[in-house]
C-alpha cells in the first residue's frame, strides 16, 4: 500500500532503527560519561544553590560531612568518595567533625 521505491526499505525501517540504537546508546554513554567541570554532579539539580544546615547541638561525637558531592547520604559521606578517587584519581575526602573531650 501506499508510495514504493527502490531501498525504501532502508527508509522506512533501517534508518530509523539505526538511529533509535545510536540515540539510546548516546543517552547511556552521556549517563555514564564524568560531567567535567560540574563540582556537583547529580544532587539537587532542580535547585539555583544546594544549601544545607546542621544545628551544632544535634552533632553527637563526630560526623562526615562529604565534599565529593557523589554521597547518596549527602551532606553526610557515605564512604563513596574511595570509589570516586579509584576511578578518576582525585584524592577527595570528607570534612571530619568532632567534638573536643571537654574535662
Ligand atoms: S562520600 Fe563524599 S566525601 Fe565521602
């Protein structure tokens, strides 16, 4: 039915095809690629400023406060920075706070 050429079939099924698996493997390779030059690469995109407070009276007697920006507990690290410095190596850690022994 309908218009029929020679190679329409490439028009009509292969181009497409191709296309659509070159667009999905871009969507994955761009998920997956280190976005340079971004410090904060996922938390809070929908936010202009990612602020965050934590009274000091609720610190008990230390807390990891991450500046990888890659924590799922973020501000708090959880320790995913070593996976971070494995595989760009960068050598970021968190920002130890702890409570001086007061006698
Ligand atoms: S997880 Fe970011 S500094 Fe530890």
């Amino acid at each position: 039915m309908g218009f029929d050429f020679p190679g329409k079939e490439w028009v009509t099924t292969y181009i497409p095809l191709a296309s659509s698996i070159a667009l999905a493997l871009y969507v994955v390779w761009d998920a997956r690629r280190p976005k340079v030059g971004l410090v904060n690469p996922d938390i809070q995109k929908d936010q202009q400023k990612v602020v965050h407070s934590i009274d000091v009276e609720d610190i008990g007697e230390k807390l990891s406060i991450c500046r990888c920006w890659r924590s799922k507990t973020f501000p708090l690290c959880d320790g995913v920075h070593k996976v971070h410095n494995r595989e760009t190596g960068d050598n970021v850690g968190p920002l130890r706070l702890k409570r001086r022994d007061v006698a």
